[in-house]
C-alpha cells in the first residue's frame, strides 16, 4: 500500500504530466498491470488531459505503484 506521502507526491507527479507522456504510461500499464488496461489510441486523444492524469493516479493507486518519471522508465 502506498504511504500518504507517496499518494501525494503521486498527486503532484500526475498533474505535472503531458498527453504523450500519460499515452506512453498507459501504454506500459498495458503489461504491469493486475486487471486489463486495454484504451485504444482514439481514447486516449480524444480525452482532455485532466481527465487522463486522473486515470493514471486510479491505476496506480490501484496497482499500488509510484511511477518513475525521471527516466521515463517503468514502475519501481
């Protein structure tokens, strides 16, 4: 379970994040995560930005995974 500092640097980290690198992250869920993430590239373009930082804080809460950004890297 993430800790209540890391769900908000989570929260911070989220809302620094751009289109193409929330697309890029999704697409890696695709393979890390415990349930099905299966957004098609059209949803994906067609969603504001805010509504996709919101997603991404959800899959990794739910997968109780902190993203590493700093080398665009997968989740640690």
């Amino acid at each position: 379970m993430l800790q209540s500092h890391q769900v908000e640097e989570l929260l911070c980290l989220a809302c620094g994040l751009d289109r193409d690198t929330l697309i890029m992250q999704f697409k890696r869920f695709q393979h890390l995560s415990r349930f099905p993430v299966d957004f098609t590239d059209d949803f994906l373009t067609r969603q504001p930005v805010e509504r996709l930082q919101h997603i991404f804080v959800a899959l990794c809460l739910q997968n109780q995974k902190m993203p590493d950004l700093t080398t665009q890297a997968s989740f640690s």
